[in-house]
C-alpha cells in the first residue's frame, strides 16, 4: 500500500491545452441546445474557461487534499481515498462513485461525514471513509478484461477487510456504486453492517409489477430507458468504438459527459453553471482526461454484461439493513416506489424521499445526502453499538 499524489507537470497540461484548443466544434442545428446532445455554446463556453481560467494547480492542490493511496488487489492496481474521522471510535464507511462521476463526486460531504462536529454535528457520528477508484477510472489499474458490479465488490470486500483490517464497515453508492454496493450487501453480508443506496433501482425483482403504483413507475421508466439511455447500449455492446472516437480529444470527452450531468441532474432550480460551476465540471473530467481513462472506463459497462443477469431471480433477497435516499429528480432512472425494493429486501429499515436532487446526490446536495448517511447509519449501527 503506496501514498498516491496527483501530479501533472507542465507538459502534459501545455499538452492538454494544445489539444483543446485544435479540437473541431462542428455546427449544430438552429435551436438545438441539449436536445441533439451537448448545448455547442455550452461546450464552447466551458473550452474558454478551461483554457484561459481554469486554476489547475489549485484544482490538483484540491484533490491532493485528502489523503490518498494505491494498493493491489488480485493483481489489479487499486487508487483510493482513506480519511479518518474525529472522535474515539469512528465507524467504517465505503463510498462509491458511478460514470461519469469519479472520487471527486463526494468532495464536499468529506469533511461532513469525518469532522460533523465543524458543521454543526457530533463528533460521535464521524465515519472513517474509504472512497476507492472504480477499476479502470481514474487512477485505479487497468484490468485485463473487463470487469462489473459484482467482482469489484469482491476487490472492495478484501480492500476493507483484508487490506485496510476492518472487521465489519458500512457501504454506499450511487450510480455504478449502487450496483457494487447491492452486490456487497448480496454476497458480503458476513463483513457489512449495512448499505445505503441512492439509485434505489439497482435493487431489481424480475417480478411483474405488483400494483398501479409500480405499473406507472414502469412506464415511466421505460419512456426514460427509451430517451436517454443509448450511451449505455453504446458502452456495453461496442465501448471501444466510442473509445477510438474520444482518444486524443480530450473537448470530445468533456462532451459526452457534460451531456450526462445535464440529462440526470435536478435543473429544476438553476442549470449546470449553478448547480455545478465551470471549475467543478472540469476538475471531474480531467480524472478522465489526465489518467487516460475514458477509453477503460467504458469497458465497465461490458463487464456487466459479461457477468450476467441484473435482475434478482424470484425468492433472492438483500436482507442486510438498507437504507434508501430517494432524491427525487434522477431523469435517468426514476424512483420505484417502496413496494418494489420490499420485494427484494427483507430489511428495508430506511427510506427518505428527498425533496431535491437528482442522479450524482452527493455534489448536487451535498447536505442532504451526508444528513441522511448519518441518519441511516445511527439505525444501522449506533455510536457505541
């Protein structure tokens, strides 16, 4: 296990620069905005700031704030985030990211979740957190081949216990993180307290629907299968087309992923400037860009299908404690009502719906999510307990 510090030199951001600023823009219809893909002005807007005002070094001071490590597991190279929280006995958590988010995702409910008594909390209800690098993002290694849900949780189970010595921790993700962490919940349950999800649908019964409530929530999400979700057929079925299309344009990159925040995120009260900034968006793609990890990045959406059925088959259960944060607003996959997740989880013991947010929770509320994991976690695993 190896401290780990982001470097980029000089070099490779003159380089970086030079092929932002050669990148083609092509016209796009009259109007078009986001409704064809990424809003060209959008696009040509944030090309400026990342060239002429993007603060790079104090954005690598940024993510060199936390302490950060790489450590191998079944021979994979794993990049992970290892805070320790105040107070005398801190409970373990695991946060994972999803696509096309990265560690950076939880960087401002960090300090909320290790230090709550500098944000108006008890120190008692600090967590240790580990944040690792999904394999083939970031800094994490490259695997061979590509791998899911299900063997990175078997990566994260040894990482917790076996590398890091923890006995028992707690686990949550969103997005991809959802998935590996109801994969934890289904095959670790020996080693984890409890999982706290806010992609509720991760969980899913290959049941019929069983009432009008679900029946709409089908439909529902049929409609947003149907509209926003060909970059998924794209990155399961044929992931190094797109990778051959966004190597070396670093501008392409950016514009396949500022598509996805817009698309998932709650706009309801601003747009990605407000809700976001510039310097964020940014600071989250060069974890893409700077690692070159776009291309193996996608090769995770093929390992789910290498790995099989999604769906529980009839009569499988999480029955670890789970907790649900329903943020209301995820474009991408709607809430399913409780009803369904009670058909899959025999210990369905929390559930908030939230009253905004959508798909990346934890940067677009930062608040509510670190609230609610504290909330969660004091039924799952009391201070003292």
């Amino acid at each position: 296990m190896q401290p780990f510090r982001i470097n980029w030199t000089e070099a490779e951001i003159e380089a970086l620069k030079e092929a932002l600023a050669a990148a083609t823009v092509p016209p796009a219809p009259a109007g078009a905005g986001w409704a064809l893909g990424c809003d060209r002005d959008f696009l040509l807007r944030l090309r400026d700031h990342w060239l002429n005002r993007y603060d790079w070094r104090a954005a690598m001071a940024d993510l060199n704030r936390y302490p950060q490590f790489i450590t191998e597991i079944d021979g994979l190279a794993v990049h992970f985030i290892h805070v320790k929280g105040e107070g005398n006995a801190p409970r373990p958590l695991l946060l994972t990211h999803g696509w096309p988010g990265s560690v950076y995702e939880f960087w401002a409910v960090i300090d909320r979740l290790t230090c709550p008594s500098r944000h108006g909390g008890q120190a008692q209800d600090a967590f240790d957190l580990v944040i690792p690098t999904l394999p083939g993002y970031g800094y994490s290694g490259k695997p061979k081949q590509p791998i899911g849900p299900r063997a990175t949780a078997g990566l994260w189970d040894k990482l917790m216990t076996v590398q890091l010595g923890y006995p028992g921790y707690l686990a949550q993700g969103g997005d991809w993180g959802s998935l590996v962490t109801a994969k934890l919940g289904l095959h670790y349950p020996e080693s984890l307290r409890g999982i706290h999800l806010n992609m509720a649908a991760s969980l899913r019964s290959e049941l019929p629907m069983q009432n009008a409530a679900e029946e709409d929530w089908a439909q529902r999400s049929a409609i947003a299968f149907q509209m926003l979700s060909g970059y998924s057929m794209v990155q399961m079925m044929k992931p190094m087309s797109l990778a051959y299309l966004g190597a070396g344009n670093p501008l392409g990159q950016a514009a396949w992923i500022l598509e996805r925040f817009h698309d998932w995120s709650d706009l309801t009260q601003g747009d990605l400037d407000s809700v976001y900034g510039l310097d964020h968006l940014i600071t989250n793609i060069m974890l893409y860009v700077m690692p070159g990890s776009f291309d193996s990045a996608l090769w995770f959406y093929h390992g789910l299908i290498r790995e099989g059925r999604l769906d529980l088959a009839e009569g499988e259960q999480c029955a670890v404690p789970l907790g649900i944060a329903a943020f209301p607003n995820d474009a991408l996959l709607p809430v399913p009502p409780r009803s369904r997740l009670e058909l899959v989880a025999s210990n369905l013991m929390h559930w908030s719906d939230m009253p905004a947010g959508g798909h990346f929770a934890a940067m677009e509320q930062p608040d509510l999510f670190a609230q609610d994991v504290v909330a969660w976690a004091e039924k799952v695993w009391p201070v003292g307990g």
